[in-house]
C-alpha cells in the first residue's frame, strides 16, 4: 500500500460537494503549506471510498456519509436546497412554495446533490404522475441551462443559485425545510501522515467560521 510522503497530498471530491467553501478550505491550505503538492481526483462515492481503503487517496470530501468500519467520516458544513425560478415564471407571489407545490411544474434535480430529506419528500407525494415531473440532469450547469430558458424550476444548494445570477435566475426557499446537504471529511481510521491531519483541522476551522 503506497502511503503520501509529507510533501503530497492526494484529495478525492465525489460530485456535488459545495465548492465554496471547499475553494476557501483549498486556499487556506496552499496559504499554509505552499510546499506540498496536492493532487486532486473527481470520483463517485463508491469509489472514494474504496480508493481510501485501498490507499490510493489520502482524504476524501463527499455529501454521503460512509458506514465502512475502516473509515471515519466528520460532518464538516451544510447547505440548504433551494429552488431556482426563471425570469417572468408563472409562481404564486408568496416567497416561498412547498415541495408538493413545485411538482405542478416540470422540476429539474441534479443527483450528486443527495440530500435524503427532499428525496424522500419528492418520493412520497402523490398521484405518481407527479414523479414524472422531476428531470435528472448530469450538472448544476444543465439545470440552470433549462431553469434559465424557461422549461421549469430547479432544486439545488442556495449558494449555486445565488452564484448564477447571469443566467438571471432568481431563488425561492421551500417553505416545508430546511433541507440540507453535508460535506463530509472521509479519511481511514489508520495512522495517516501529518498533512492529512492538518488538512482535517483545517476543514473544521473553515466549518466552524461559516457556522458563526
């Protein structure tokens, strides 16, 4: 098993982790420790796990908890999913809608952003000819490409939306929340080298200045 040298470390993302502040937890460790390279991986939560198990990634950042006894896994920060309205959309005026009234329109979900209470929300509301009214999309990108022409509304972390004001979309919060998501610090229970550790700090000092 290959283990990073002090001068290495190597992150793997799995999609739909806030970039936020994960790019203010990457520029306060380059701040730090400019000397240490790191290198980073895109993957899918199945195998960000495995790929800590087996030793190919030091650390890894993911919305989905992991219950492998080898690995720990520290809640970092949340965000709460909001919906994503296009110019001039036919909404009540009220700031704020219930999932089940979100489903009278064509509403678009990106998958990576699991966030278990509103899947399960959208899950549960009946008829079934509601369920087809939810699209999948492969992207934050795709969804505010179809929110911003029009084609329906969007669920996605409010940071996003806020951030995708040129596409002038606007944000409503869903008024039967809070539905969150949270980044999680995975990392193996074995000893690991003292970057990871200090990486770990790090992230729990960037979590607890966004909670304040």
């Amino acid at each position: 098993m290959h283990h990073a040298t002090s001068r290495s470390f190597k992150l793997a993302i799995a999609p739909g982790v806030p970039s936020s502040r994960l790019s203010t937890l990457l520029a306060l460790q380059r701040a730090e420790e400019p000397d240490i390279a790191i290198t980073f991986f895109e993957v899918a939560g199945d195998d960000l796990a495995v790929g800590l198990q087996e030793g190919r990634y030091d650390a890894g950042m993911s919305l989905q908890d992991t219950s492998a006894p080898s690995l720990s896994s520290q809640p970092l920060w949340c965000e709460n999913m909001a919906v994503a309205v296009p110019p001039r959309f036919p909404l009540p005026n009220q700031a704020m809608l219930t999932v089940a009234e979100l489903l009278s329109y064509p509403v678009f979900r990106w998958q990576a952003e699991a966030c278990p209470l509103l899947d399960q929300r959208l899950s549960s509301l009946a008829p079934p000819v509601d369920q087809q009214s939810i699209q999948h999309v492969t992207s934050f990108k795709l969804l505010a490409l179809w929110v911003a022409a029009g084609y329906g509304l969007g669920i996605s972390a409010q940071p996003r939306i806020e951030r995708a004001h040129e596409w002038r979309i606007t944000m409503r919060l869903p008024s039967d929340g809070p539905y969150e998501i949270v980044t999680h610090l995975q990392r193996p229970h074995r000893p690991t080298n003292a970057v990871t550790e200090r990486f770990a700090r790090r992230a729990l000092q960037v979590a607890r200045a966004g909670a304040r």
